[in-house]
C-alpha cells in the first residue's frame, strides 16, 4: 500500500540526507535484535518472558503461515488484542511478508469494528476469542457476511471454533521449507504503508492514519536520542499496544533498542507499581489517569521507585500540581505532546530545567517543524494563541480516506492539528486546548484549559473536563463536569468561590456543574470530550460512550 499523501520532494530528499529516513524497514530490526541479543528477555507478559530470539522464531512460523494462506504485501491485517505476547509476535509477522497492520483497540464493538474493517478492507482479523468476559468470536463471525474482504480469522487462545483458526496450530502446521520461503522474500519498500492506525476517537469521526516504516523508525530513534535511552533501560508499557503509544513503547522501540518490555493489560496502579519495582522499569509513556493512579499508588503504600529515569505524560491534561508531586515522589516527569498523526512533536528532558519539563509541553522536537498560526495561517507573536501546526520526518502519510488530505494540510505541508497553543520566551509550548474547547460566551471567547487547570486543584476533585454547553441567553456557557472523591458533591457556589479566589475570572467560572462517576474516555485515557458536548445539548438520550457514565449531582444557574 503506498501513502495518500507525501512530502514533498524537497523535505523528502532532505529527510534522506539528514539521516533522519534510513530507509531500513521494521523486520531488519527484528533481524538486528534476534542476532545482537537474542537471548535477552524482550517482553515480560505476566509469569511469561519471551526473548528476542523467541519472538523472531514465531514471528518467521506466523508469517510463513499467512503467506500459504494467500496474504500478500499491501494487505491489510486487523489485530484486536490486549497487552500480551502474542501481539509483539503478529505485529513482526506481518512487516515481514509487508503487510499493513491495523491495530484495533479492545474495546470496540461491532459498529466501530465493521467500520474499520470495511473501510480497511482487512483480509485477516486476528483476536483473542474470549477476554475479559467478551466473545470476539462470536462478535466477528456476526459481522462476517458484511465484511466481504475478510478471508480468515484468527484467535490466539486455544478453543476451537467453526471458521476460526487458532494461532498455535498455524504456527505448528509450518513447515522449515515454509519459513525458508518467508527468509528469502524481498524486504518490504521502507516508504511504504505499514501501519494503519484510526484515530483514537477524541472526535466523533476516527480516521485512519497511514505510517510507513520510515515515519515509525524515525519516531522510535528519536525518542531513544531525545531520553538517552540505552539497552539497559527497561520500559514499562500500560498503554494498549493498540494504540500509538504501545504500537512504538511495546511493539517497536525494544526491538532498536535491545530493552525489554513489561506489558500490563488491565490497569491496576497497586500492581503497576509492584512491576515496575520488580523489573526496575526506568522508562514509561503513559496518559494522566495511569500518572494519577500510579502516584496515589505510591504514597498509599509509602514506596519508592528509584529505577525509574523518565516518565513521559501526554495525550491529556495534566494538572501543575499532579507534576510537581509526581516529579518529586516518582521520578523525572516530563511532558509530551503529540497525536497519532505525528506521535512525539515537542517534549524535554533532564538538560532542559525543570520549567520547561513540568510546566510547559517541552520544546520542539527537532526536525518537526512547529508553527503556532493565527487563522489566516500566519505565524503569531510569542504569547499569544493560535492553532498548532507541524510538519516532520515522523508525521503521517495522509489518511486512508484521501478525501481528508485536503483540510487536514495546509499547502506547504503543515498538518492542521486543531490544538490551540501558544509559545513563550523560551521556546516552551504550552497546549491550551482544542479549537472546539473554546467556549463562545456573548462573543467573548473563553479556552477551558485554564479553568479544568484551577479547578483541578480543588481537593475533592479527582479529574474535570470544561465543555461549551448551550444556553439561552449567551449562546454558549461553561459546563464542568466533574469526578470527586468519594462521590463528594460539589455544588456550583463552591466551584465559583474556589475558582474566584484563584484570580480566575467570573466571566470564566463555569454555569453548569455535573458530579459524574467517571468522565467517557478513549482506551488510551484521553476524555472524549464530543460526547460530554453532545449530552449537554440532549440530556434525554446519553451517548453512547457515557452510558455506563453516573450521574451523582446536577448544579445550574
């Protein structure tokens, strides 16, 4: 599958030059790390360690059983899996043989699933029949007679199903003759499509990405560059390996890097912090809600985590004050920004000092390119705020609905992110929302971020979202919906008194207060904000993505 979108010949001929594409493609460092350090542990997947020579064996057995099945380069593969060892294993089969791979996260179901196969036209789906309580099965065998491209399916446990296969009798009908054949393909071209990735639904529409081997190895080498991360790191992944920040911590960055990886599935920040001491994690990429619990894990219990080199916090808001006490309890903490579009865009690190690390999104991530652009796409002074745009070796190559490359880019090739943001005296970005946070009151234009910022800081509040709602009079009001401890209320008067005092402005304290037991979140953690949006415009119905979301308290001006 080649790009819908590329560079242009200059920034690709100057991406070549630099060194930053090299043009080696994702199995020759499956290769490279089975032969450097083949006996080495590569990933830790609960009681099991699996070592790089391990996962280049199976991955060789995957392949070879895919290509007699009829999958060729440019086809593309789905995988639906949690955190686990298998995943490591798909994704390296299906480079070697060139195929695209198309990560779906777990918790899909059949109408997100039947969109992205459909649009993908996915030839093989691989999953893991029951988990956690939920029959993938069953679920695609429903979707089949919709999915025409859809040839085989695959489950990595062990029971047999009508019109399923099983990863482990694939693996053992291979013949050596068979893996021989896998040896002797021609490497895939490194400028081709390798990754399929959709958005992670921060939006009501999720689109799918395109990456190729170039853009993912540049992103993983400058992550190793920008955090000196050597072989002796151990990183730590929580992330779904579904997601563009397992598909580089987990899948892809230990196999450069020669460091293992200690996966977890399901979230559990006790048994987060237990690994993490155990395997003397040094290295972690993960959203607030995994720093948020990991922190109270610690301090609950009173233990330290001295391995711990980086902590790498991105994909949602982050409190000052969550950094400040993470930074100091856990280890270095330090802020990233980025999308699946273009997965680590400004960040920092120990040489930076401390304020641009904590207290600002980091800087630039050379070579991307950053603009922060007023509307008519100018660049805008130092300070003030306008909507960030970035072009790089590492951005991605157009969207598999190339009808969305237009407004996505702008004519020099700049992504269009729909973040706002300004730039300060040191060159810091700080990320103050998105161009729909901003709440339009009597024509007076009011970002939630500094609002969610304050109020997160309140003692009974554990996570707040700021959203424009409707209203009669101004057009638009503030509509702050809010976690407690405990399920404490927290009534309108006190979030104006609080934010008040704080010296935030009373045009900006929010007019609709709703105490809810969970805010709707991607797999990833990001707060999908289009569905708190959607509920305060017909609260008869909920969303979809908050039916499971409880609603304790209600306070309205």
């Amino acid at each position: 599958m080649r790009p819908t979108r590329l560079p242009d010949d200059r920034s690709v001929a100057g991406y070549r030059a630099a060194g930053h594409w090299q043009d080696r493609p994702l199995d020759h460092y499956l290769d490279r790390a089975a032969r450097l350090w083949g006996e080495r542990t590569a990933v830790v997947d609960g009681d099991r360690r699996v070592s790089f020579s391990e996962v280049n064996r199976d991955a060789m057995r995957l392949a070879a059983a895919l290509l007699e099945r009829g999958v060729r380069s440019g086809d593309v593969v789905s995988f639906q899996l949690p955190n686990c060892a298998e995943a490591v294993v798909v994704y390296h089969a299906l480079h070697r043989i060139g195929a695209v791979v198309n990560p779906i996260v777990p918790i899909y179901r059949e109408r997100e699933v039947a969109f992205i196969a459909t649009q993908a036209r996915s030839r093989v789906a691989i999953i893991p029949g029951v988990h956690r309580g939920f029959d993938y099965a069953e679920m695609y065998r429903g979707l089949a007679p919709d999915l025409p491209d859809l040839e085989l399916l695959i489950s990595t446990d062990s029971v047999r199903r009508e019109g399923v296969e099983t990863l482990a009798s694939l693996l053992d009908s291979v013949t050596d003759d068979q893996v021989d054949r896998v040896h002797a393909l021609p490497s895939p071209d490194p400028d081709d499509v390798c990754l399929l990735l959709y958005t992670s639904g921060t939006t009501a529409d999720p689109k799918g990405a395109l990456h190729s081997h170039n853009t993912l190895v540049f992103e993983n080498r400058s992550m190793i560059a920008t955090f000196g991360l050597t072989a002796q790191d151990v990183i730590f992944n929580p992330s779904p390996v579904t997601h563009i920040t397992g598909v580089n911590c987990a899948l892809t960055l230990p196999f450069l890097l020669g460091a293992p990886v200690v996966l977890q599935d399901v979230w559990d920040s006790q048994e987060a912090l237990r690994q993490i001491r155990s395997e003397r994690a040094s290295f972690m990429i993960f959203a607030t809600p995994f720093l948020r619990g990991l922190l109270d894990a610690a301090r609950d219990s009173g233990l330290e985590t001295p391995s711990i080199r980086y902590i790498i916090c991105g994909g949602a808001d982050i409190p000052d004050a969550l950094v400040t006490e993470a930074d100091e309890r856990l280890g270095t903490i330090a802020r990233m920004y980025g999308a699946t579009e273009g997965p680590s865009v400004t960040s920092a690190n120990l040489a930076d000092g401390p304020e641009l690390r904590k207290y600002s999104d980091g800087r630039v991530l050379a070579p991307t390119e950053v603009v922060v652009a007023d509307e008519a796409g100018r660049a805008v002074e130092t300070g003030q705020v306008g909507e960030v745009l970035w072009r790089g070796p590492d951005t991605f190559l157009g969207y598999l609905d190339a009808a969305l490359n237009h407004d996505a880019f702008t004519e020099t090739g700049f992504f269009r992110t729909g973040a706002l943001a300004r730039v300060d005296e040191r060159g810091g970005i700080h990320i103050v929302g998105r161009i729909k946070d901003i709440i339009n009151r009597s024509g007076e234009k009011i970002s939630t971020h500094d609002v969610e910022n304050q109020l997160s800081e309140h003692p009974l509040v554990v996570e707040v979202a700021v959203v424009a709602g409707p209203d009669p009079v101004t057009g638009e009001r503030g509509c702050a919906f809010v976690v407690t401890r405990d399920r404490a209320d927290l009534s309108l008067e006190e979030v104006r008194r609080f934010l008040v005092d704080r010296g935030v402005a009373v045009q900006k304290v929010p007019e609709s207060v709703f105490v809810v037991d969970a805010l709707p979140k991607t797999a990833s953690g990001k707060i999908q904000k289009f569905a708190l949006r959607d509920f305060t415009r017909d609260r008869s119905t909920a969303p979809e993505q908050m039916v499971a979301t409880s609603l304790v308290a209600v306070h309205e001006r």
